[in-house]
C-alpha cells in the first residue's frame, strides 16, 4: 500500500499564482454496488445546473472564463479542449445525460456541477510515485482509448498535465484521464482534485469538497477521507 502524495512543480507555481486546490484522499471506499441511487444524485444536479444555466452559455461562468484563460497560456484552444466542468455544462446545456459510470464518479460529477468546479478522482493504489502537476515536455506516455482501442499518446511540449514515475495520469490539467489510474468498482483508495482559479479559491473548493466527502459517507459509511490544501499563492 502506497503514500504517495499530490505536489505541483516550482515552475507552475510561478506561472499561475492564482491556482488553488484541495485534494481528498480516500481509503476503505466501497464501489461495487448498484449505481441507481448515485445516478439519481446526479441527475439532480443536472437538473440545478440546467437552471441556472438557462439560455446562457458555460463558457461565460467566470470560473470557467479562469479556465479558458489558463488553457490559453499553454496553448490549449478551450473550444476544442473545453476543461472538465465546462465539458459537463456544456452537455447539460444541450440536455445530454451525463453517463452513470459507476457510484464514485457519479457523486463527484454531481459535485463538479453543483460548484461549477473541475474535480477528478482517480486510484491511488494505481500510481507508481508521488503525482506531480507540471510543464510536459512531451515525451511522457499518456494511456487512453481511441475508437474502442487502447493506444499510447503524448502530451503537447508545454501543456500542463499531472505525471507520476510511469506516465501522464491526465491531460491538459483537468481535460481528460487516462486509463490506469480510472476509478473503477475495485477501486478502495482513491485522490480526488478540486481545482480553482481566481476568482474561485479555498472557500469554494472547501465547499465542494465537504459536499463530497458528506456524500461518500453516506454512499460508502466505511471510507474515510483526509484533505490536502495544494496552494500555488502563498
């Protein structure tokens, strides 16, 4: 059983100031069973976050404006790479239902658009050394699917990604995860990321993770759960 932790690399922390987040770390998690009751936590936040959207667009959210701005800077176009909670918006706003993958995913998907927040989960016993937020040089493998098969590929040279000893765990920050480390049904101890950008920080991300951390109590009452303030402005 590994310890292994959550850091950001010197150089990302002189480059955006403004970044905060809380990680949970979360050991005794049960996700085997059913998932109607967390989907149905789920769907209720749908439901909110298609009313508060109305008409509008998710890219006018300030937080998600944060976000765009930041993927901007390290050459990501937020249109084509929308980031996490921009992504859930965006199909809440066309009425897609978000898919039921599994009781975990779905409470943190549900916390992500109760706080218009990019959060992810991942397993921790799947890392290879402590994980790492940093600049990619573009030479680390990155585990994925792409037409239903698995294939390896590579980070654009100074995109920000998360990197353990072995390989990117997700790209562009909070755009997408890969394969290894998913959350899955066997999954026990896990890390979640709650991410802020100005003018969202450690009020907002301490909500959200409450949320959650209240939510896996009731869903799983044997995990237990400790959080972690990973803040780029001292």
């Amino acid at each position: 059983m590994n310890d292994f932790r959550l850091t950001i690399q010197p150089e990302l922390i002189q480059r955006y100031p403004a970044y905060t987040c809380i990680v949970v770390y979360t050991d005794g998690m049960e996700n085997t069973g059913p998932a109607e009751r967390s989907a149905e936590v789920l769907r209720q936040a749908e439901r909110k976050a298609a009313a508060r959207l109305g008409s509008g667009s998710a890219s006018e959210h300030p937080h998600i404006a944060a976000w765009r701005n930041a993927y901007q800077s390290f050459g990501a176009k937020p249109k084509k790479y929308p980031c996490s909670i921009e992504a859930l918006l965006s199909r809440v706003g066309k009425q897609e239902a978000l898919p039921s993958i599994n009781t975990i995913v779905n409470l943190y998907n549900a916390v992500s658009l109760d706080h218009v927040m990019p959060i992810g989960g991942e397993d921790r016993d799947k890392l290879t050394s402590n994980l790492t937020l940093l600049v990619a040089s573009g030479t680390e493998p990155f585990d994925t699917r792409r037409s239903g098969e698995s294939v390896i590929e590579y980070p654009d040279a100074g995109e920000i990604v998360w990197k353990d000893s072995t390989g990117v765990t997700c790209r562009r920050w909070n755009w997408r995860q890969c394969e290894r480390t998913a959350v899955r049904p066997e999954t026990r101890r896990g890390y979640f990321v709650f991410d802020c950008l100005r003018p969202f920080g450690i009020a907002e991300a301490t909500a959200a993770a409450q949320q959650f951390i209240d939510l896996l109590g009731e869903f799983s009452p044997g995990a237990t759960a400790e959080t972690e303030i990973l803040q780029a402005a001292g």
